[in-house]
C-alpha cells in the first residue's frame, strides 16, 4: 500500500470498513466507514495513535510494518476506548508486549476490561507533553466526545491535531484527505450526519473542546473516521459550533406534540392538548408519527423544552412508530426534560402505561400524569385534554425545566 504521509515522519496506517451499513447498531452508514489510526516517528521514540476495530488487526498491523518494524513502538495513544479504536489494542500488545499505554484516568478501566492482563500503561493528564524527539505530542482532555474518556492529541511542531471522533465521519471513499473527494457533497452529509447521530448529546463538552481547537490553531485535524481533514479543517469546527449552540438561538418555549392515530381518537386529544400548551403561553408543535420523518422529529425535539407522546393502544402494545420514536431519543440528550403521555384506547390501554414507564426510566421529568380516553373521546375528556395541555405548558415553563 502506498504510504499516507500526513507530514515528515507523520503517517496514516488505519483502515477502511466500505462495506459497514450500520454503525454501533443503530447508525445507518451508507458510505462505510474509516478506522484511521496515526504514527508518528520522532528522532528517539515513536507513538502510535489510536488502533482500528478488532476485525482489522492484520491489516492495521501490516501497514504499521510497511513503515517500521512493530518493537520500534515505544507508545500507543488511546484517545478513545471505544473498541472501533481500542479493539486491535489487543492483538498489538500480544506481538508488542513492552509498549507502553497512554490514555485518560478515565479510560484505564475500560483498556483494564479490553485488554483483561497486565500490560505497560500510564494515565497521562491535561496539558502534559510526551517528547518523540523533534515531535512533541500535547493530550488535551475532552471528556464526552463522545465517551467520558476522550482526549485530543497535538502534534505540536506539524500542527496536527488527532481528534479520534470528534470531527470525525462515517464515510470510506479512495480519498484518504479533504481535499482529495471526489464527490465532496457526500463526505459533507456523512460529516453532519455523524454529528447529529453521534455527537449531538454532548453539547456543552463540544463548546468547551472547539474553543480549545480554535486556540491551537491547527493546521490539519486527523480524525479517526472518514477523512484528514487537510483543506480548511476549522470550517468543521465552525460547523459543530453552530449546531452545539442552537438552544442560545432559540427564544421559545416548544413543545412537540408527537402522535400517531388510526382513526382520529388520539388525534382529537392532541389537537386539545395543543390548544391547552398554547393557552399556557407555550409553542405547541404537532407532528403525526406516521407522516413525519423520524430524524425531522429528533430534530424538533432537540429545540424542546419538554415533549408529549399521544398513543393508542394496539393488540396490547404501543404502535412501532412511536417506539421507534422513543428509540431515537438516544441521539438527544433529553434527561430531566418534562414528559407525559395521553391517548384513546379500546379495551386495555396498556400502551400508555407502557410509554409512561419508559419514560421514567429514561429518566424523564413525568407529568401531569397521563391521561386516556375510552373510544372516541367525549366533550368532558376533551376539556380534561385541554388541561392535560395547560398543567404541562406550567411545568415546562417552571425555571427548573428549562
Ligand atoms: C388492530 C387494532 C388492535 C387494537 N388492540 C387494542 C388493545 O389491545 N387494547 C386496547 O385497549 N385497544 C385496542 N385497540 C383499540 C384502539 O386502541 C382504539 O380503537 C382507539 O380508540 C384507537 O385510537 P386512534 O383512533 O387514535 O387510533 C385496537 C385497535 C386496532 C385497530
Ligand atoms: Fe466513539
Ligand atoms: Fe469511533
């Protein structure tokens, strides 16, 4: 394979995985991905930064032995222990016993659990410096992006800064540089695609790490999914920084009305619902399940200050749209967020009790409790919905909710 040379001394020898169509079992990956892992050869030792997903340990190790020979690797970055970087970590170790470790207090216990025997390893902390030898590398701590372990590494005298997934994108394509796509539109959506799926919960962690980027400067940012990003790297940033801080543009208080209805019975509930939220001085946002698309959903529920679910029930059990709703609810951080449920019901109901109890145990805020109609819902059980709308429209608008 061609050598991929990210400056003097400064490799690629990650690998590609075009073939991935879903990602940590729930992200769809229609371009694949990368597993991108980096060398860096100074005068005295060299360091390898991140490894790839186990699978890939022979072809990771091969293109580690096309550049230098494995005992000539003194360390072995962890700035994530997510096994799609960590896994190969294993097999490394086993043919390079004495390379030494360097991860986050953090990650110790996850690469404890990975790797299950002793091995040489040594937790390094904010702002410390590793010397190669004319190659400085500086570990800047980032937790959450995207685990509690993760750090950023710099290559101080290239200007590089290794990101792991953090600026990363689920997208394989012959091009291993930004600048070399060839459909560059593509590589753009997986990038904004991979921060709506992966990064997105992490906000607050993702403003804190961009201002950090910014001061460094860097001049090229290697992530370890999809492309180095050589042209242009802070537009990237620039992209996150927008999209992290989307609730200081938002000067609402939005409640979706998310619901599904076979015929009109819980539909009628959410449209008094919605009268009693906007009576209660909130913006309420109907959206039927079955007509919205689920991404453009988690998208209005990332704007919201609580939300509510209008269900019937059907042979026993919730209609799939709205748990895949609830499912999708992993890509936002919506702990603590007032919820409640509503919906008409035949004979048993039990999905109302049923959505209740995953919200609680998603750790939602629950209330008011959750109201259902038998049937079509009377005039009474209407008026009832309208106050269901203006109890929850106090509760979100409550200082402790926002
Ligand atoms: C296929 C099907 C299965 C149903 N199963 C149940 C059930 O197990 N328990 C129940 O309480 N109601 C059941 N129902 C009744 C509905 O929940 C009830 O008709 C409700 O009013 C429908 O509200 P909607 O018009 O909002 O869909 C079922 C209805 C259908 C169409
Ligand atoms: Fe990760
Ligand atoms: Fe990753």
């Amino acid at each position: 394979m061609a050598l991929i040379t990210l400056a003097p001394d400064v490799y690629s020898v990650g690998v590609k995985d075009p073939d991935l169509a879903i990602f940590d079992i729930v992200i769809p990956t229609e371009c694949g991905t990368t597993y991108n892992a980096y060398l860096v050869k100074g005068s005295d030792k060299t360091a390898l930064i991140d490894c790839v997903k186990r699978p890939f340990s022979d072809e990771f190790i091969q293109n580690i032995t096309d550049i230098c020979p494995l005992e000539s690797i003194d360390y072995v970055i962890v700035n994530h222990s997510e096994p799609d970087h960590s896994g190969a970590l294993v097999e490394l170790l086993q043919l390079r016993p004495d390379a030494e470790v360097l991860f986050t207090r953090a990650a110790k216990s996850f690469i404890d659990n990975l790797v299950n025997r002793d091995y040489r390893h040594r937790i390094v902390k904010d702002g410390e410096e590793l010397q190669l030898g004319g190659k400085t590398l500086v570990f800047q701590e980032t937790p959450f992006l995207h685990w509690p372990d993760t750090m950023l590494t710099w290559l101080k005298e290239d200007r590089i800064l290794f990101t792991c997934d953090f600026l990363g994108a689920h997208y394989s394509s012959e091009s291993n540089f930004n600048d070399e796509l060839k459909d560059p539109e593509a590589a753009q959506r997986a990038f904004e695609f991979y921060y709506a799926t992966i990064m997105r919960p992490y906000k607050d962690y993702i403003l804190k790490a961009t201002q950090r980027v910014r001061e460094l400067n860097p001049k090229i940012v290697a992530p370890s999914h999809g492309p180095i990003l050589r042209k242009d790297p802070l537009s990237y940033l620039d992209y996150y920084e927008e999209r992290a801080s989307i609730l200081n543009r938002i000067h609402e208080v939005r409640v979706p009305v998310v619901y599904v209805s076979a015929y009109g019975n819980t539909e009628a509930m959410a449209r008094k619902v919605a009268e009693g939220l906007a009576e209660g001085g909130v913006t309420p946002v109907l959206l039927n399940a079955v007509e919205t698309p689920i991404a453009a959903i988690v998208d209005e529920f990332e704007k919201a200050s609580g939300f509510l679910i209008g269900t019937p029930t059907l042979n026993a059990d919730v209609p799939h749209p709205i748990l895949e709703l609830v499912a999708s609810l992993v890509f936002l951080n919506m702990r603590g967020k007032p919820a409640s449920v509503f919906g008409s019901y035949g004979w048993s109901g039990e999905a109302i009790r049923t959505v209740h109890d995953i919200l609680q145990s998603m750790r939602m805020k629950v209330g008011p409790d959750p109201i259902k109609a038998r049937m079509t819902p009377s005039k009474a059980e209407l008026e009832e919905c309208v106050n269901f709308g203006r109890t929850f429209a106090e509760i979100v608008k409550a200082p402790a909710a926002k």
